[in-house]
C-alpha cells in the first residue's frame, strides 16, 4: 500500500480519537529551537493538525504538511482561521517548501511512512541556521497488561499490523540513520485516558485496523470493548504512555 493513502477514510475518527503529545516536550522544543513568533516550523506528516496546533501554541508560524486529502481536509478545517498555521499539500520527500525558509523541521507519528533517505536531503533544502529536526512519537508503554492485550488484538485481527507505531522502536536503527548517529532522546511521561467510545475509536484509527465493512471489523470492535470491560475504572480506562523525541542538527 502506498504510505500516503494508509488513512484514506480514517480521517474524521483520527481527528476526534488520536491523543495530542506530552506539553513538556513543547516546552523543550521551544527552548532547543529557540521558538518565537519569529520561527517557522514545518511539520511534516502532519495529519489531521495534532502536532501542529501544539506547535502554533508558542507563536511561531507553522506549515503543516500533509499528502493525504483526507486527512489534509480534517486540518484545514481544524485550522480555519489560524493566522498563524497553513496547510500545505506535499509529502516528506517533496514538501513544495520554499528552500532555506522554515527553522525547525517535526514528524510526530509519521517518520515511520518516509522514505527516509529521501526526507533526510529535503531537510537541509528547507532548513536555515542549525537545521534543527525532531522526530517525535507517542509511544505504548509495551509492559503494561492494557498494551500487550491491545497488542494481541490488533495481531490476531489486523493483517496490516507490524507493531504500534508502525513498528518503530525506542532505539530504532533508521533514527540513527536519519541522523548519521548524532541526536539526543527526549522521554516525557504522557498517559492517555479514554471513555469506551474514545478507547474504541482510538483503536480504530490505527492504520491496520479494520474499517466499517470490511471482514474482522465487528470482532475487532468485540475485542477492543473487552479490554475496556477488563481495564476499566470507574468508566475510564488509563493507556501507559511515552512521548519520545529524537532531535538533532543535519549540519
């Protein structure tokens, strides 16, 4: 499947169900990147506009970048009006950025998709001053009993699926990659809390799961709700969580 069609007809349960990131990771950001209503960040990937409406939160002008018309659709209307982000057809190997333009480069739970060689050469071509980029994603803490039933669900039920994330680990070896080995990790706790409805559209905007129609939908539906049944408290269910980032200068 090609990468950018992964959530053609996921947008609007992404947009209600996918968690936003840890705030103390906007903070570091701010403060490595030096954020200011002067900046420009480019986030690529950007999807419905999660990351992104946590960037624009410090002031600086933000591109969001986004090839899926579905998912590009969602964040144009979640940022209707925003004088300070714009929404930008392109893809992480071809942004359609103006060269030496944007001081800061993010991909929040996206750099699994690019072809990350490719990616690594428009970086340079769009970034001025330190050429600063960071990769971030929110990560399932694996050992927690709720993750691993996930995980066994989403196994057993999805085809597609490689592991959560799209597979990506925390000492993933195309990081490193992308970054010729020099980069820092950032860690910020940030546990997720659903409602059955939210915990269930959560699992379904997984880029694996199974849409409305298709064979394994209504069993996947069955299963998800269980763990809910199994885990929950008083209503709400608590999903262990990380925010991780990986930054680093490409000069």
């Amino acid at each position: 499947m090609d990468n950018t069609a992964r959530f053609t007809g996921r947008a609007d349960v992404y947009a209600k169900a996918r968690p936003g990131y840890a705030e103390a990771l906007i903070e570091e950001l701010t403060a490595w990147a030096g954020l200011s209503p002067a900046s420009t960040v480019a986030d690529i990937g950007a999807g419905t506009g999660i990351f992104s409406a946590q960037l624009a939160s410090t002031g600086a002008r933000v591109i969001a970048v986004e090839p899926n018309d579905d998912m590009r659709a969602e964040a144009e209307k979640r940022f209707a009006g925003a004088s300070n982000v714009s929404v930008l057809a392109g893809t992480a190997e071809a942004t359609g950025i103006e060269d030496a333009s944007v001081d800061l480069v993010t991909a929040a739970q996206a750099f699994h998709w690019f072809d990350c060689e490719a990616f690594r050469a428009e970086c340079p071509r769009i970034l001025r001053g330190n050429a600063r980029v960071a990769l971030v994603w929110n990560m399932r803490v694996s050992e927690a009993p709720v993750n691993a039933a996930c995980e066994q669900v989403f196994r057993e039920l999805c085809p597609r699926f490689k592991g959560f994330s799209g597979g990506v680990r925390m000492d993933d070896p195309t990081v490193s990659q992308f970054f010729h080995g020099r980069f820092e990790e950032w860690h910020f706790n940030n546990d997720l809390v659903y409602s059955r409805d939210a915990f269930i559209a959560r699992c379904l905007s997984g880029s694996s799961a199974p849409k409305e129609g298709e064979d394994s939908y209504d069993a996947f539906v069955s299963a998800v709700s269980g763990i809910f049944d199994e885990f929950q408290q008083d209503g709400s269910i608590v999903v262990p969580n990380m925010t991780n980032a990986y930054v680093g200068s490409l000069r």
